[in-house]
C-alpha cells in the first residue's frame, strides 16, 4: 500500500486577485482556513519580491489562522532568510524567482548556485526549519541537493503540465525516475506546478512521491465550484490514483 499523498493548496493567487482592487477581499487567510477544514495537508505561500501577491504580513496572518503547516516559498536572498528566520515556517521551499516572470518557471539551478544555497539552507535548518528546494527533475540537481543535505525536493512538473503528444510520457518518466532516486537517497521527494484534475492523477501514482502542492487550477476552479469542492475533487484524484 503506497503512503497516502499529501495535498498542500498554494493561496497565492487569492491573493493576486485581492490585489488587484488593492483591499482586503478576498482573503488568502479565509482560503487557508476553509482547506484546513475540508482535509488539505498544507498551505503553499510564496511572499515575492515585488509582492505582486501574498504581502508580509498575510504571512502571520495564515499562521495564526490555521494549525495546518505552512510551506513558504521563498527566493535564496537575505531578506527572504530573515523573513523565514523571524515567522519560523513548518518547511521553506527555495524557488528560484525572476521579476519579469508571470510564474515560477523553472527550477532552482541548486547545481550551479551552490556556494549561495549552501548558507542560506544551512541557517534555515539550523533553525529547524524544513527545506525544500525547488529543482527541475534532473540527476544532477538532485545531486546538488544532497550536497547542500537538503531534507526534501520539490519536482518541479512544468514540463510535463506543458507536455504534449509522446512528450508527456518522457517527461512521466522523468518525474517517476526522479523521485525514486531523491527517496534512495534519504530525501523526500514532492511536486507541483501546473498540475490540474486532467494531468494530476500519473504524478500522483508516482510511489515515492509525498506531497504535490497545487495553486493556480485550484484557485480558478474554486471561481465555478467553491475552493472546498475544489480541494476535494483533487483528494479525490488522488487518491484513486494510488
Ligand atoms: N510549487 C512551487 C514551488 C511553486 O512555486 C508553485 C507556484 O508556482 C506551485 C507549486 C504551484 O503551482 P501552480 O500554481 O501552477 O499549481
């Protein structure tokens, strides 16, 4: 029997579409709250550098609001560190993040970078806090972070959500291949990115695989059928999936 997956809803985007009125509806923290109570694993929260969605002090605001943990993605800089340091995450995912992009569109270079990444992981798990970067599904970013000691990995799974035709298949096998030799290794395998209820379920069934993390299908579903159906339907799929 394969562990049960967990589902870590990403809010971001709740608050991109507060933003876009520049008051307080709709609350990211209200989001949080209902997929605690519907059965989510986790609240996904990137604080950007430009701030274009969640704000800094959202980022309390979730916490006090929910017992669920919160992964917080963050760019490797000093004053993400800093931030993470003083509001103390369950986990801290390190994402690569470029001011010009719509989203996250790559994966961390944690093979090139790791004389920046290497202090920066360091004092977040000092501090006892998880970390997790955010690699492309490649042997040798997984290599990198082993020599960094990170604990967890997060797949990034762009290309396969963007995959067409005999690719996707490729791009499967990618993901499945790398999460068995993140596991073989001592670390936690997760993804996420692009992922929707049509191309959900063969990354679900990937064993090794311990969390996805979802946000911008959630967040647009939620606009026709609620975030709790939402949320739920995507249980649901992955569940059946495994
Ligand atoms: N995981 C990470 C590390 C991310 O940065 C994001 C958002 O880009 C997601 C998961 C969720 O991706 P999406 O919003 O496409 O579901």
């Amino acid at each position: 029997m394969i562990p049960r997956l967990r589902l870590g809803v990403n809010i971001d985007h709740v608050a991109t579409i507060r933003n876009a009125r520049g008051g307080d509806h709709p609350d990211p923290v209200r989001a949080a709250q209902i997929v605690a109570a519907c059965g989510g694993d986790g609240i996904t929260a990137h604080l950007r550098e430009d701030r274009r969605h969640i704000r800094d002090e959202d980022i309390a605001r979730i916490q006090a609001a929910t017992d669920l943990p919160l992964n917080f993605e963050m760019a490797a800089t000093e004053e993400m560190l800093e931030f993470a340091l003083r509001h103390m995450p369950h986990a801290a995912c390190i994402v690569p993040e470029r001011r010009e992009e719509r989203t996250t569109e790559g994966g961390l270079d944690a093979a090139g970078q790791h004389n920046r990444l290497a202090p920066i992981v360091a004092r977040l798990s000092d501090a006892g806090i998880r970390v997790s970067l955010f690699i492309a599904p490649e042997e040798r970013q997984i290599e990198a972070a082993m020599k960094l000691r990170a604990p967890v990995v997060e797949l990034h799974t762009g290309e396969y959500a963007h995959a067409e035709g005999d690719q996707i298949a490729v791009e499967l096998r990618r993901l499945a291949d790398m999460a068995a030799l993140a596991a073989k290794n001592g670390i936690e395998p997760h993804a996420g990115h692009g992922l929707t209820y049509e191309n959900v379920q063969p990354v679900a069934a990937i064993p090794q695989l311990a969390e996805l993390n979802i946000g911008h299908y959630l967040i647009g579903e939620a606009i026709f059928t609620g975030l709790e159906a939402a949320v739920l339907r995507m249980r649901e799929l992955m569940d059946a999936a495994r």
